[in-house]
C-alpha cells in the first residue's frame, strides 16, 4: 500500500493528492519526492470560495473569499501608477514550530529543533468593464519540501526565495453565470458549492488533507469553470482542468484532465453540497512514461472517481460544526472497494478577535492488493487572535494516533516490494504571525 500511497503522491496533488499524507503524517515510504514540487500547491492566495453571501453588497464589500467586482470607471493612468480598477492585496506570514515524533528509531527525517519560515503572497485584480476581473497571483517562501511545519499559508514553491505566478485567470459574467477562463486556473478557483465552513487554516490544509482534499485539491492548468447561485440558495458549478496543456495539449490523449461537477444549498445558517471529481489516468513526469510509474508502483492502471458528502450548522452565529467524507474509487486493474476520508470540524468565534477552532480527521487507505486499511486518526487544535485588520496571531498543535503496529513495516524504497501505508504517531506546534496589506 506505501506503494499505491507514493503513487498517488507522485501524481495527484499537492498537494498533489497524495502529498495530502505525506507531509501531514510523514509517511514511512522513502521515494523522493522533490520531483512533484512542480505540482505543490499549498493553499494559493488565489483561491477565491462562493457562498450564498458572496454576490450581497456587504459580501463583495468585505469578505476575502468573494469574487471580485469592481465597478469603477476606466480611466487613463500616469506612468507608473495602477490604474483605478487595479487593486492590490496580500499577506506575508511568519512561521516557528517543531514536532515531537513518538517512533524516532524508525523515522529519522524529523528533528525536533525549532524551525522557522516564511509564506508571502501577492494578488493583482484588474476589471476592464466593471464586471470582469483579471486575477494574477504571486507567491514565495522559503518552506522546502523537507520543511516539517506546513501551516495552511505556506508557500512550496519550486525556486525558494524567488517570486513565482501561481495562478492568472479571467472572468466574467455571462446570462447569469459566473466564468473563469486561463492559462493557470486552479480547481477550486472558481467554487460554488460549500461542503464545510471551518477555518482550515493550520496544520491539516497546510499539509494538503483539509476540507475536500480529495475533490478539490487544487490542481491547476489551462482551464475553464463556471458557477452559479441562485437567490433560494441553490447553487452549482463545474470545470475543466487540463494540468499540462502548455506541454502535452488541451484535452488530448497525452494530456493529464481533470473534471469537476458540484451541487449544493446554502440557508441563512446551514447548508451543504456534494462534489464530484473524476481524473485522468497516471501521466507521466520527471523525462519518464506513465508506464514507468506503473511498472515501479506495481498496478497496471490507476484512474480516480471521488465524491464529497458535506453540511455546517451555525449555531446563534457562534459555533460552526461541520462534517463531511470522501468516497475514493481507485481503479488500479484489480477488484477494489471504496476507501474513506472522514472530517469533523469545528469554529467558535469567543468574540470578533478571538476564535477556537479543532478538526478530526480518520483515514483509510487502498493497498496495492485491492484491500483496504484503517491508518489512523489526525486531531488539530489553534487559536486565532486578530491583533487589528492587518495582523492576526495564530497557535496550536496537532496529533496523530495511528495505527502503526498493525503494519508489517515493510518498507518500499527504491522500487521495493512492501505495500503497507503507515502513519508516525506526532504532535506538532506551531506559532504563526499574519501581516495583511
């Protein structure tokens, strides 16, 4: 199974998808990764989430997560000045944290030194007509891919130290549809449907296993989604994400696809959605064939169907409970059943600076023989404190309870023969400054 896990990591996410155990639980399998950096996407400053507020005027007014309408005149420009319908916003966040791993002997990658990074991003909105936006997003950091504290703002990206676009779209509205259309579009730039209102904002979706790790995980590439919501609060979106069309074509057989269909409704204080997403077969990376990665894996196809079941309740807008599983169907060439990803999560806003926020998380995974193991359970628990608009502080810590001793410790390294999937029992802290501007 830590072959089939390596696999998904290799090409999926992260986030390519299965980034989404490796760092958060540091898994045993010794293949190195650095080959999927191109693919990482640790919670890009694009990423722009639909809610059935998000059209109100308030709601385009404030909310960080609305999608941008501005409705200035154009005017010429002088030199070296944005024009009135530019805007410019960001964050740059500082981050000290550590782990404490409970199976040192077996897993030595983990030091238990304090560590220190940063996250910056930048994001450029331009509206050419008062409707439409043009999206560019800059980002850096200094985190790499061996960093063991990911929070939810850090950025991998493939040159440390040096600004990269991590996304550029445009979009527009069009007979009551909103669009977006680009060469470097996420997938869940443009989301209509919320299955979950939690923060998700420390060490779980930093590490690529928050809300939707399966269905929106984020990938992106030349690519087209719409959305709508409607005033009774029904709501739907879908997109087309081709992740190498820059190199192996739009929508071609050597192309790597990915499609997304989503549903949901949205009340004054719940809601829910499901969210459908079916991916392309393994592709190949790094000057090797697809078939390489089969060959080396051990399965002779690898194709993804996921769904995602969501709901939040707001109680007297001071708790927000929210629950939601992944159905993954894996179709790796033999009889296999579906394996789950379950989470329940939780925000408590003490008062407009202060919030308390946890989440569970209990994991499955399918090994390479068709069957399926319980790996374990992840908990998370942070504190945010809004010093003023600009700055927040945030602290908290997150554990593993796994199942490790039900593993036969097989190891793959080097195209070993092992198949097992285990998670490291861990606690780690985290302490992290956010400047907005």
């Amino acid at each position: 199974m830590r072959k089939f896990m390596k696999l998904f990591r290799v090409l999926l996410f992260t986030q390519a998808l299965l980034a989404c155990l490796a760092p958060m639980t540091a898994g045993a399998s010794e293949v190195n990764l650095n080959e999927i950096e191109n693919y990482a996407r640790k919670q890009s400053f694009s990423k722009k989430r639909f809610n059935s507020k998000t059209f109100s005027n308030k709601g385009l007014a404030t909310t960080k997560n609305s999608f941008k309408s501005i409705k200035a005149p154009i005017n010429a420009t002088e030199a070296g000045s944005f024009s009135e319908t530019t805007t410019m916003s960001g964050s740059v966040a500082f981050v000290v944290g550590g782990i404490s791993n409970h199976d040192r002997e077996n897993y030595t990658d983990t030091s238990e030194a304090m560590i220190s990074h940063y996250s910056y991003n930048v994001g450029v909105n331009t509206s050419f007509n008062g409707e439409d936006n043009l999206f560019v997003g800059i980002e850096t950091g200094n985190a790499g891919t061996g960093s063991t504290v990911l929070l939810d703002s850090t950025n991998i990206v493939t040159n440390a130290d040096q600004l990269s676009v991590s996304s550029i779209y445009y979009s527009f509205p069009l007979v009551g549809w909103d669009f977006a259309v680009g060469p470097l579009l996420a997938q869940d730039d443009l989301v209509a449907t919320t299955t979950s209102k939690y923060s998700d904002a420390f060490y779980l979706s930093g590490n690529g296993a928050g809300n939707n790790i399966w269905t929106l995980p984020g990938l992106k590439g030349t690519g087209i989604a719409i959305a709508r919501i409607y005033d009774n609060g029904l709501n739907m979106g879908a997109n087309l994400i081709s992740i190498n069309g820059n190199s192996a074509g739009i929508f071609t057989e050597q192309s790597t696809d990915m499609g997304t269909l989503m549903v949901g409704y949205d009340a004054e204080n719940f809601g829910g959605g499901i969210i459908y997403t079916k991916y392309d077969t393994i592709w190949g990376h790094d000057n090797r064939t697809a078939q390489y990665y089969l060959d080396y894996y051990g399965v002779s196809k690898l194709q993804l169907t996921t769904w995602q079941y969501g709901g939040y309740w707001t109680l007297k807008d001071k708790l927000t409970t929210n629950f939601g599983v992944e159905f993954i169907d894996a179709d790796i060439g033999v009889t296999a059943p579906n394996f789950t990803f379950s989470t329940l999560s939780m925000d408590y806003e003490v008062n407009e600076n202060n919030k308390i926020s946890g989440a569970w998380k209990s994991m499955n995974f399918l090994n390479t023989d068709g069957t399926i193991d319980y790996l374990g359970e992840a908990f998370e628990f942070y504190y945010t404190h809004n010093v003023n608009d600009a700055v927040s502080l945030k602290a908290g810590i997150y554990l593993v309870d796994s199942d490790y001793e039900k593993g036969n410790g097989t190891s793959i390294k080097n195209g070993g023969t092992g198949d097992d999937w285990l998670l490291y029992n861990e606690t780690a802290y985290a302490f992290e400054t956010i400047f907005r501007f």
